[in-house]
C-alpha cells in the first residue's frame, strides 16, 4: 500500500472521530413505524431543527409530484409522503449537514447533493410507478438513492485537494472510479461503506453504497435488486443534468446487468419519463 493510501485511511479513521451521526441523526435512525410514540418523536425531532426542518420539506414536496397545494408543515409531510419516508429524508439530510462546508468548497457540495436528492427521487419513483414486484424491494431503496454517495461526501469533506484532482479525471473522459484509484488508490464506494458500518446503517444501504458502480448482473448479493435499482437511478440522474462531475463517461452503466434482474422499459424512455415526470429542476431551488 502506498503513502497516499495510507494517508487517506488515517483521515478517512479520524472523520470517524470527527462527525459521528448528530444525536438527532442517531434518535431517527432508531425510530420505528410501530411504536405510535415514535411518530410525534420524530415530528418533535425535525421541527427543532430549522436546517432539517426547511431541507425535509423542501425534498418532501419534491417527492410529492402529484399534489398541487405545497406542503409547508411537517405534519402535513407526514401526511402525504408517510412516516418511513419522513424518517428517511430527515436522516439524509442530517448526514448531508455533517459534511456541508463554507466557501470554494460549496459549489461542488452543491452538484453532489443534488446529485443525491435525483438519484433518491428518481429510485423511488422507479420501485413505485413502473417495477411491478415493488414489494419484493426493500422500502429503504429511497434512502440508499439518497446516501449512495455518502463516501463522495466524505471525500470531498477532508480531501477536496484529492476530489478536485478527480474532478479535473473525470472531466478529461475517465470515468469516476477509474480517477479515484488513480488519485487515491481507492474509492469513494469504499469509504461510504467504511462510514455507513461505523454509523450503524442499515446493512441492505451499506451494500448498494458498497456496490452501486458495479455491474448487477455479476453480484451474488442478497440485495442485488436494490443495487441495481440504485445503479440505474444513479446513471439517469446523470442523464438528466445531476451528475456530481458533469463528465460524459462519468459512472459506467451496465445496462444488460440492469436489465437481466429488473423489468424495465429501455433506458432512453426511462430517462425521458424521469425528465417529464419528475420535475428535478425542482431540486435546484434546494
Ligand atoms: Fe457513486
Ligand atoms: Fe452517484
């Protein structure tokens, strides 16, 4: 292993010290939709915190295409997009806040949380609208979408030297873990998968961040649906103005391994229903 590697293990294992998850992170982490108690703890939770509070509403009526009145209360969002949703999006964002920097470094925060939010909008509204075994899914694929990306987070939070390096890669036509193992010798599927066990994420969200640039159709994963789900919403939320790099090449798609475990219409016409139904360009008023 060289020094590089080496260097970046070390900071990866002191932003372990660094942000552990919020205690409200923590608390909503742990809230089940069974116990009744949970569900005013949850709304008490999020109404105390003005960042959480705005950006969840703000993603709840990004989810919530359907309805024309705007939801402007959290009881209302509760309402509408339900308590496993709520709960989701509340922890998103209060682990998104754990990495939001000041200055030069906003910009690119910026495209990679949008990036999140599309791929989370846009892995939803794939599992429910158009999947037919949407069952068989685990409910959490919206919150995987989400934090899919967590270790590009992480690496843009104490290596932006490194990030931009990557940037400039990826920029020139390589593709996104081509430049990471050419800059650090490792990638940011690693690091968010490091970060997701030390936080004590659900495992089925640590193995489509573990595996969401690698080609489905070759895993033997229990959760390789999820994987593949979240493979496909990553590659259209590219395609329709949200990557994190804007590079042509920037993730591989692996559409055949797409299509050999999900029955989906083809991918141009997925994009386009993702482009007219969906409308992302909300996102950018986040
Ligand atoms: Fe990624
Ligand atoms: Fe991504």
């Amino acid at each position: 292993m060289n020094k590089q590697v080496d260097k970046i293990r070390i900071e990866i294992q002191r932003l372990k010290k660094l942000p552990t998850l919020s205690h409200s992170a923590n608390k909503i982490l742990h809230l089940t939709e069974k116990e009744n108690t949970h569900l005013d703890e949850l709304i008490n939770i999020i109404e105390r915190d003005p960042h959480i509070l705005s950006k969840t509403l703000s993603i709840a009526n990004i989810i919530c295409l359907g309805y024309s009145e705007p939801i402007t209360n959290i009881k209302d969002a509760l309402l509408k997009i339900g308590f496993n949703n709520l709960k989701n999006v509340a922890l998103s964002v209060s682990i998104f806040s754990l990495f939001k920097p000041l200055g030069e470094k906003e910009l690119t925060y910026r495209k990679l949380f949008k990036h999140s939010i599309a791929t989370g909008v846009i892995s939803k509204y794939i599992s429910s609208a158009i999947l037919d075994n949407y069952e068989e899914l685990n409910e959490t694929v919206f919150t995987a979408g989400l934090l899919h990306d967590l270790g590009l987070f992480a690496l843009h939070y104490i290596y932006y030297e490194a990030y931009i390096k990557i940037e400039n890669l990826v920029l020139r036509g390589k593709n996104i873990l081509e430049a990471e193992n050419e800059v650090i010798d490792l990638d940011h599927s690693i690091i968010g998968k490091w970060l997701s066990e030390w936080w004590g994420l659900p495992e089925d969200i640590g193995e489509v961040i573990l595996y969401h640039h690698e080609d489905p159709g070759k895993l033997d994963n229990k959760y390789r649906k999820n994987i593949a789900l979240i493979h496909l919403a990553n590659y259209i939320a590219e395609k329709s103005g949200y990557a994190v790099y804007n590079g042509a090449n920037e993730s591989v798609f692996y559409e055949s391994g797409v299509y050999s475990i999900l029955t989906l219409p083809d991918i141009q016409e997925l994009i386009n229903t993702a482009k007219s139904e969906l409308t992302l360009e909300r996102i950018n008023i986040l």
